[in-house]
C-alpha cells in the first residue's frame, strides 16, 4: 500500500534511525556507543515509551516518553516527553499527530495520568504543535551544567 503511515514500538533493530533522529533534532553528532547503550537500556524499561513512526516502512520520526511516580503530584505516574522528531519533508503529513495520538493511547493504558514535555525556547512551531495537543503552558525550565 503507498504512503502507508504506521506507528509502532521501537526496538533495538531501530537504533539506527533514532540515533540520527536525535542528532538532527539537537544539531549535533552524539558519540554512537554511548548513544546505543542508553538506547537499549530505555527501550528495556517498562516505564519508558519509545514509537517509532514509519511511512512505506521508512522511519521518518519517533517520539519518546519516560514515566515516573512523583510525589509533587501525588504519588501518580507522570509521563515526560523526553524527545520527539518527525524528518522535515514528513511533517505536514499528520505523522506528528499519529505519534502524540499513539503516545496518549499507550500512556493511558500504562497507567499514565499526565504528559509533560519540555520544548526548547526557539521552536516556536513545536510550542504550537503542543498547543494544538491541548498541552498548557505552565512552568519555566532551568538547567545547570556539572562538569
């Protein structure tokens, strides 16, 4: 079937894909082995969620979620949006769409309450992507660097 879009979970075969998926989405060149340890060990975890979007089984994006029980929302399992990319030329095809629907459809039946994602100050078109996901803009985000 042509331009056939299916969402599915990654595994390790999907590395790959994801790695330069990431290396796209923050404009850098990651140290691949370190990248693919994480990797396994993420997609070996339960709590965390990793789709896989493929258009005639091409990957063209995924998105990933990590799960936790907080107590500052108390005790309930909080899922956060960790990274989420769909390749330029596939991105007004509803792949975006087709993961955040997957996302909320697994999150849910994990026993996720609430998503929560942060998006970098300079991309204004995912903040509106996020929007139009009903996603509320309710906190600031402050990091420190330890070296």
């Amino acid at each position: 079937m042509q331009n056939e879009l299916i969402i599915r979970r990654a595994n390790e075969k999907d590395f790959s894909a994801i790695y330069q998926f990431v290396n796209e989405l923050e404009e850098t060149v990651f140290e691949a082995e370190g990248q693919k340890i994480a990797f396994k060990q993420n997609t070996a975890n339960p709590d965390f969620i990793y789709l896989l979007a493929e258009l005639n089984e091409k990957p063209i994006g995924f998105i990933s979620c990590h799960a936790q029980y907080l107590l500052h929302h108390g005790g309930q399992k909080i899922g956060e949006i960790q990274e989420m990319y769909v390749s330029p030329e596939n991105r007004k095809i509803g792949a975006g769409k087709k993961l955040m629907d997957e996302l909320k459809r697994v999150a849910k039946q994990n026993g996720i309450v609430q998503l929560e994602v942060t998006s970098n100050k300079k991309r204004m078109a995912t903040h509106r992507f996020y929007q139009r996901e009903n996603f509320i803009n309710s906190h600031e985000k402050f990091t420190l660097e330890l070296k």
